[in-house]
C-alpha cells in the first residue's frame, strides 16, 4: 500500500513517464496557501496530546464515516455543546477506530491515514484491531518528543508556506508572536469575513459589533461599514494575509448602488431582512469584496455551494463542521455575471473558483477562466481532494481552461499531520495525468517536466503571492 | 464475445487480479433484492411461450431502441390499449429483431441477450437475420421442456431470493400459493404504494378506494388512511416482503402538521388538489413512509427523478412502460432535509437512495450517504444499470462514502432470464474496479477479496433483510 | 507530438486494434455538414492574406486563452467596434502567439494548430518564440501560391461536402457564384433563422423588415410571416441547404394557438414583449420549424444552452464572437415536451440535439434519442470538441442512444485550414472508442470495422441528406 509507485497508472508507458516526472517533483518544499490548521499550535510549539487528539477528533472526515455506520459521536468523544457525557478514554476511542478501519477502503482519508502512520511514524505493519494499542502507545511515544512539536514538523516536511484562515475580528494573536521568531514568513493567516458579511453566519450579530468596535466605525453607515471592512483587511495584511476566503451558500453576487445598499444594510442590521434580502446582501458583498481586492491586492477565493450543517440534530448536539455539510448544485454563469461586469476585465484582480459540483467543471468554470484575465480556477476542493476527484479536475478544465489558468494544489485541511499526505498525492495525480498526454502524444515530455514543476510547486506561489 | 475475460480492463496486472477477485465470486448464489419479475410465474410454473413473447415484448429497453429507428410498435406486437391490430407472428417479429440486432452495439441490452443467448440457450453463432429461424425455432423448443420451467430457472441461475415488487391494493395471491413450496423465502414481494400515496399516479381514485375496502378503515381520516398503509405493510411483510418501494418523480419530502395533514387529504380526495398540493401530499407521504417503516423494519427504496410516459401519443396509444419514461435532474439535499430532519439520525432505519441523474453522485448522494446512518446508496440504476454506469458509480461514490454505504448489485428487471447476465456484469465490473485499486496500490489484495465478496453477495443480503 | 498513434490508449491490445480501424477510415472523404467557414474564400478563390490573419484573428479559442492570461485583443489586432487604434503589425501579432504557444498545453488549438503546422505547412520544428519568424514567412510564402488557394485546399483536404451557415435573410450570393463551377454539390449553406425568430438577436429589428422585403409577405400577420420563413427556408433549400440550425439559449419549445401566436407576433413586433413572451415566441418558433421540416425536409439542429457576449465591456468593445460566450446549465426534457408532443413520433422528421451541459448525455439526451424516431444526438460540441469530450460522449451516450442515433462529427468551425485535423481527432477518438469495446469484448471486431466507417463518413452523410 505504500509502493512508491502508488497512484500511478498500470499501463508500463505511462508508468515510467509517471515516475520520471514525479521524481523531480517529489522532494519540493510545500506550499500550502489554503488551509484551516490552529495558529496557536505554531506560536506555542507545545507537544500534541494523544493520537486520538489529534488524527480522529478534529477530523471531521474520519469520525462521519463511523458515524454513517451506525457509531454515535460521544462514542468517539466528540464533544457535546451542552456539556453532556462523551468518552473520555482516548485509547478507548482509538479501539473503535482501528477496529473499523475498514470502512475507509477506496477513501482519500485511508490514503492519508496511511501515509502517515508510514512516512510520518514509521509504522510497517497495517492498523487493524491486533495493532490498535502497539499504534496507540508507538504515536503517542513519539508525539511526546522534540522532533515531534509543530515547529519540527514544519521543518520535516518542508512546509515553505502555510496559510491559516481566520475570522475577520479574529486579533491573529498567534499569528503576532510568530514575529520575529523566523516563522512570520511561513505560517500566515487569510482573511474570512464571512461572519461579518453574512448575515445568517451563527455569529453575524456578534461579530458585527466587535468589528465596530474594532476599528471604531460607524458600521450602520454604508461607507463606515465599508471602511471597518478595509480596516481589517489591512491589519490581516499586515499579519501576512495574502489571500480572501468565502464560504458563501452560494456564488452569487450583486452590483446595487449606495443607496440600494444603506437600505440593505440597514434591514441586515435591524434584523428585519427577508431571506432574500440577506442572500442579496451576501451577494453585494462579494461584489464589495473584489473591488477592496482590486485596491489592496488580496487574492479573493470563493468556497460556495454548500448546505451547512443539514442535520439538525447534531448540528444543536454538537455544532459546526461535524461532517453534515452536503454540496448542492452550484451555478456561476448568471450569479457571477454582476462582479465580472463591473470587475471582470481587470487583470490586477485575480479571483480564485473553487467548486464541488462538478457539473460545472467542463461546462461554466473552465470556459468563465479560460476568458476572463481575473479568474483562475482552485484545485479540486473537499470531497473531491481525492486520486478520482483530481483526476476528473484536470480531465474536465484543462482542454478549456488550459493549465495556466489553474493554481496548483491546496489542501485546504486542519489536519496537520496529514499535509505532506495530501500534497504527496496531488503531485502524483498531476504527474499521472501529464504521463498520460505524453504517452498519447499530446504533450512533449519536456514541456511536461515544466508543468509538473509548475503544478507541484510555482503556481500556488504565484497564484497568492499578490498583495501591493 | 463470450470470453472468459470480458468487461476487464486490458492492462495486464489489472487484468490478472480482475480474473483471481471474479473467479471467487463467479458462482454465488444471486441475491435479487429488488425487480419486477411475474410472480405467478413461479406460482403456476408453466412453461414460456416462445422467444418473442419472452424475450422481446416485455422488454422494453429492446423495442424502445428499434422504435427509435423508425420501426412501429405495432410490427413489434406490442398490444395497443384500444385493442387496435398489431403484428401477431411472433416469428415475423423476431426476424424484425435479428435484422436490427446490430443496432444494440454498445449497450448493455446486447451483452445480456449475447449472455442469454450463449449461456441459457447454448448458441455458439450469433443472432443475425441469417440465423434468426434457427435462434427462434431452438429457443422455443427449449422453452418448451421441463429444464426451461420458471422453477426449474430459479434453480439453474442459482437464485437464493428473488423479490418482486406488487402495488399496495395487490392480494399477492401468487405469493400466497408459494407458501409450503419450499419457495416462498426465495420469491417474496416488496411494498409499492404509489397507487396509494401519489395522488398523480394513473391508478389513484381506483386503489385508494380498494385500501379503503381491503382495510375497513376510513381512509379519509388522516388516521384511518395511515392505519390502512400500515395494515397493508404488515401483509406485504406477511408474504415476505422486507422493502418498500417508491417511484416519485421527486425526491421532495415534508414534515407537516396532523391537521395539515389531514387539510391536504382532504383536498386530494375530493380532487380538488393543486399540483403544488400534490406534490406536497407525495412529500409528506415519503416522510411518513420513513416513520412506519422505522416501526415495521420495512426497508425504504426511494427511486425519484423520472418523467413517465413522456411520448403522450406512445402512451395514449399503448400506456406505460413503453421505453418513454425520461429521467430529469434530480435533487436531494434540500428534498430530503424534512424527512431527515426528523429520521435521519435513527440507525434502525434503512433508507437506500436511487438515482438516474448520476451528477448527485459525488455532489449530494456520497456526502449524505457517507454521514447519515439511515442512508445507503443503491446500485446505479435502470439506463445506468451498464458497465459504463456501474464504473461511474464506483468511482464517483466509492471516495466519499466508501463501499459499505452501498447495497451491492439490484437487477431491476422484468427480464427474468436475463437476471444472471446482468449479476453476472455487475460482479465483473466491480472487481474490475477493485482490481485497478489494488493494482494502483490503493487497496491491499486481501480487503479486495473480502470487498469482492461483500459486493457480490453479502451487503445485498444484508442491506435488505430488516423486518423486525 | 505528430506520432501516427497520437491521441490512441497505449494498452498495446488496444493500440493495434487502434490502429487497424484507423487506417482503413484516415483517408475517407470528409463530410463537414455543419460549420462556419466563409462561403466568399470559395466564391472568390483569392489567396489567404497571412498566416495572422487566417490562423489567430478569427479563431477565438485561440485569442480567449491569451486574453484570459493577460493579454488585451487590441494587441492581437481583433477589431474594435470604434474603429480604435488596435495592433496592425501582424508579425508583431504573430509573435504574441509564438511566446505564449504555450499556454495551450492540453488543449484541443495546440492539437489542431500542430497539425495545421506539420500536416498542411510541413514544418519539423515547433513553434515558439525562436522559431516565430521561421514561421511566418514560409507560412505566408505558401499561402500566397495556388496550392494554398480555397479551392485548392478542399481538394487537399479531400472535403467532399462543406456546409457553411448563413442568416435567414442572407442572399447566398456567394453560394449562387458557386453555381456551375463544379463546386456547387461542395460547397453549400445552412439556414440559420435566429436573426428573424429571436427577438433578442442583436439584429432581430433589421433582419425582420429584411424578411418583410424579400418576401412581400406581410408578417405582422402570422401566417404572412410562417410564409415569409418557408419561402426562405425555399430559397436556401435552391442553394444547397439541407439542415436548418438554431441557437437558442435554452431548448425550450411551445405549442399555443395561432391565436395566441398572433398575439405574440404582434407584441414582439412592437417591442412590447416581456423577456418571459420574448422566450415564449422562441420556444413556439422552434415548433413552427420543425413543422416546415417535416414539410419541407431540412434537417433541424437545435444548439442550445449558451450565454452570449458574458463579457459586457469585451462585447461593447469588440462585438460578438471573442471568446465569452459561456454555456450554462440545459434541460431537455421538459422544454422539449411540447414539440415531442406534437411532432415526436413523425418519422419523416429529423432533429439533431446538441448540447454543452454534459450531464444531459446519459440522463436526458441518450434516453430521448434511444426513444424518439425524430432524435438523433449531435457530436460533442464546441468547448467539447475535443479528446475527452469525444470519449465522454461516446461514454454517456453509447449504452442507452447505441451508435445509430449519432450523427458523425461536426467540425462547427471558422478556421477552415484546421478542418482535416479536427475530423482526425474524431476518426482517431471514435477509432480508440471502438478498440476498447473490442478489446473489452464488448463489441465484434468486424462490426467494429462497419461502426468506424459509419462514425468517420456514412452517418454524416446519411443525418444531413435530406430535403425532399
């Protein structure tokens, strides 16, 4: 399972070219300028606790699919909002893991998992129930030692560049003492004003008010809200932020003038606006948003089409990201059709797609940047961060889209551990797909060699490496 | 076109493991948990009338494609609602079918005739107009002996259970008569209710007031109408049945009131529905389906997201099931969200999803079957129901929900002889599958043998046998 | 990049069986009953002006990839609408193009451009910025000869007929010169009537007083203006035409009243028309079209699904046609309903479906098509035309539509010279498609000899050859 030859295509042509190609870029360092690992875990550098801490709790991945058999989450010690009972035992709950391992056969969290019991702690036999207390007490020896703290592991992997992501009345405190310390170059935060640009994020109210007082705004003004919003925008910047992010339900967007907006903003705040009204907001907002990109260089990336938290009862038992968030059919033709009107041929913008309807790979996304000079489009995104998902990524865009127009790998995870993981198979599929168009005499393998080097590596670089 | 080898991927490693996965799994008993076989078939066990009438009539995925090049229905001998003339030779008709048997290249209704053909039969040339007397003279004579009785088949296709599928109002009368035959574990019905519950199915008026009658309830009491179904579930699960089934053209469903409820009944009883109502009534209905059948263990099939009876002047003239139900786009997450909202996180409830609309695949049916613990996903299904379908199935599903979120193989015929050959497909592709993941380094060898196993014949064994 | 097995699966098995249905097909005649290439270059038989001029100035797959790296149209030279001062060096223009060759990596210009380069110009070395000027001389050198005349090139290119496409009120006087010169069979048009039953076609309000003109029919009256468009369809019919085409933005049919027609008609004439009436009188033309074909027996192609001129600032600029026309979500399956209704089961009648949202292939377009005697699917399309748009064609549609209700290819193109390229990638895609059935043992290896033939030459001929 870990041959160096896995992922590749079988057919002994495309093998060969496969290895020729991914042996250059295997050994790159990483760049991973999305993702959502704990900034206090850098500024800190303290050990991390236990192997169930660490790979099953956070990983919203691992617990869902043993929740989907029938496997209930205070069972694996998920925590309760209210507070209720939860296992405690942390071997306990790595048993019920190993014992269904199984169940993530032909899954990219086997891939990952694998990857790292192999490469990150050396294990050489496979986890299963035999195994679950040697793996338990061999990870746990090894996460108490020095080469084992986040800041070793940054090195171990050779991580050039990890961006987290916080919330825009986040006060980047971790982010602040990595100053000076050699790292402030490589941990960076984003910007995700979702919480004050959405007005039915669990936290608008809240938030809002702190970003008043934040910056000392008049947020109920349009202009001051405006303004409030630029303000943290540079003081993300000022921690390293190179880069936007929003979640938004949708990809729509808006083009109202002021006034349309003070009365929008007034209901939003008031409280009094319709869904509609709020989706409306949403949509402005984003509009908003590249304008201020434009402006401060922020490179913009839009997550949308997902349903949050669509089961009710664990979302009131346990809260966010608990693995019942499902994509919906995501449209982008018409709903991004009012920022690009006023935006679109600005080619000092540069607007990063993400997607998980796939429907629109070959049919909106790859030709919308394939013209448009401010759009690229971001590697395949969540579930589809996957050998099948990439493949089917380049397979459906790059004859539209080409590869200059995509940007390289994110792994977009919390899941520390698993990063060199996830890049690792990213650069495999790309080097596989690029196997098979030299082997089909659709690309000469010169030109190859640059792609792979390009897709591994430059790329991410480039792509986010804007601000003025 | 026989060969031991087909439907396997060429490259030879993927090919060897195809061969040792499928050689394991070739000669299990069929598990056939969902279809629409003639139950008085085996109640009667007389013999087939010939070729035609067995092979070509009933099949509609046969005379649709001939329709579709131009040849009537009538020259097909399909019978005509108005009793109107149509070809009565059966031997004419079949020679009609030989001379367009090419036009069936590439689809998956010729790999099970050849199937049938070869391995029933015992054809060693192929069906063309010059063989057509000899194709038809030496099925009939087949069809005519003890070995070809519908029994007799069960027997040689190596069938462990096999389910039909009755409409809610039906007396099972065939069913009955299989009890004490040593067969009736083996041939079981399934709980269909549209008739019953989807105010636009053709038959309503007639069947509701039949439920009426075969209950004694008053149906026109939200209560009496809800006691009636569930009176009804219990004696389809007294003939065996362990699965309800349900045809909708969406997969909407709701969460009303009993007095909304009761309103809604109202309106659709005195006809007075709007299409909206209607729908909604349907709506509610599937959610209420979910509640009994979390009491009574019956399994759910939902099969949505189709348009019947598209061809109005086919239908008028010949009625449903004529090749001219057309699938449209489909949608779940927000369809579903009211019956999980209030089901969704009972593991006693088996809900198995369907669709024909295969972009829900990665985008909404893998992330809800890969969190919820009521839900699972069917096989691919009816025009997907090939080696192309069934391939893009597994590769879209297997990463987000794995495998054990799926049921193994449905044959979803009418066509009892071709029930082998299409089990016979669907094993082959998916060690196939397995085999590319193994030879990929993605699965080890020895899960894939279990998973081989699992999918052939266990998870559909499982999946299916609920009823408390 | 120019291996004569280019673009075929390396699996050696399918390789060689590649390669035997190839050769025999690589020569065939080519059958283009579909595109856009300028009737005038045939009419006139002028030389080509520079290789700027006729390889990148009209070709906006070409000038959108640039344009979305960066790269403004005004220094590509394209036109602006005001007569601005643009790029007038076309060597200077051509250069742009060598240094960012490039950028076309993976995408189906690179392929067709290498052949044009190799195969029609005879260069051994490939283009980049060294090589630009080598190029463009010896290309503009050829181009200058006779060899390199239009007439000249059909005869290289071995095209045995040449559809082009003109506006309904279009005087087809090139296609007129062409008669009696031999070419007239060659050479013909296609009806394209957008311009006069779109009331948002760009030049709907010129072109309808146009058709007033050439008719003498009155069409504020509705049956004066059915007239008026059969009398042009006649007119075309005279010219050569045997397909009409449209390119509606949706598929969307209707079947009112002439009553209602009438009132319609008048509303759109005043400029009255709601944009909902505006859709609602498309949707009724496209069944008044398929009447006059079933009367008058032009093949009918319907193209829908895209979003013309997405660009708003590029389109006021530049005009039509530069790139940013993005396709968008398509159904079929209800909005072709009421044309199926009225004229579905006419056997006499032919309509080829095309479309640019591949999840209808599988789930509404092959059903329809394997059902309606009327349907026939076209080949992949546009953004589609191309490698894996071909195999994800051949892949979605062949299980449920078969091979019999496809068409053969379409080249849909403007750039004439990359013609016999573009019907390679399709002989040699369709060729590669087969090989892997018959290696699959899907499918005989004589009936795959009949199929490549019928794919590479005899089902164009056969869809397009119709008027009565």
């Amino acid at each position: 399972m870990f041959d160096n030859d896995r992922l590749f295509k079988r057919d002994p042509e495309e093998l060969a070219i496969s290895r020729e190609l991914y042996n250059e870029v295997a050994k790159l360092p990483i760049v991973s300028p999305h993702g959502h690992t704990d900034p206090q875990w850098f500024a800190e550098n303290k050990n991390f606790n236990n192997a169930t801490e660490l790979l099953i709790k956070p990983d919203h991945y691992v617990f869902r699919m043993l929740y989907s058999q029938g496997i209930k989450l205070e069972e694996l010690g998920i925590q309760r909002t209210d507070g209720g009972a939860v296992e405690q035992d942390s071997r306990k709950i790595w048993h019920v893991f190993a014992n269904n391992y199984y169940l993530f056969h032909g899954t990219p969290s086997r891939i990952w998992m694998d990857y790292v019991f192999k490469a990150v702690f050396g294990f050489e036999i496979s986890l299963d129930e035999n195994t679950a207390d040697y793996y338990y007490d061999k990870i746990n020896q090894k996460l108490a030692t020095n080469e084992f703290k986040p800041r070793a592991l940054l090195d171990k992997f050779n991580i050039e560049l990890l961006a987290t992501t916080e919330h825009a009345t986040d006060e980047l405190k971790h982010h602040a003492k990595l100053k000076g310390t050699g790292l402030e170059n490589t941990v960076i935060t984003s910007f995700r004003p979702d919480d004050v640009i959405d007005p039915d994020h669990w936290n608008f109210s809240t938030s809002i008010v702190t970003l008043a007082e934040q910056t000392g705004e008049d947020i109920s003004d349009w202009h001051g809200y405006l303004r409030a919003l630029k303000a943290r925008r540079e003081f993300f910047i000022q921690h390293g932020a190179t880069a936007s992010d929003h979640g938004h339900p949708t990809a729509r967007t808006a083009n109202l003038s002021p006034t349309e907006c003070q009365t929008l903003l007034n209901k939003v705040l008031a409280g009094s606006a319709t869904a509609e009204e709020r989706d409306l907001f949403r949509a402005q907002m984003l509009t908003e948003m590249a304008g201020m990109s434009l402006e401060d260089g922020l490179v913009m990336q839009i997550h949308p089409g997902v349903f949050r938290n669509h089961n009710q009862k664990l979302y009131q038992t346990f809260g966010t990201d608990k693995g019942c968030d499902i994509p919906v059919r995501t449209s982008y033709v018409d709903n991004l059709h009012p920022l690009l009107s006023k935006y679109g041929t600005e080619s000092d913008l540069r607007i990063i797609l993400f997607t998980l309807d796939e429907s629109t790979y070959a049919r909106e996304l790859a030709p919308l940047a394939g013209h448009y000079p401010c759009l690229k489009l971001g590697p395949a995104w969540w579930f589809n961060d996957s050998p099948e998902g990439m493949l089917r990524f380049r397979h459906n865009v790059t004859e539209t889209a080409g590869f200059y127009n995509t940007v390289g790998f994110n792994d977009d995870t919390r899941a520390f551990l698993s990063i060199p993981s996830r890049h690792d198979v990213a650069r495999r599929i790309d080097c596989r797909f690029l196997a098979q168009l030299v082997a089909e005499r659709r690309l000469p393998i010169d030109d190859a060699h640059t792609l792979a080097y390009d897709l591994s590596y430059r790329l991410a670089k480039e792509a986010y490496q804007r601000t003025k």
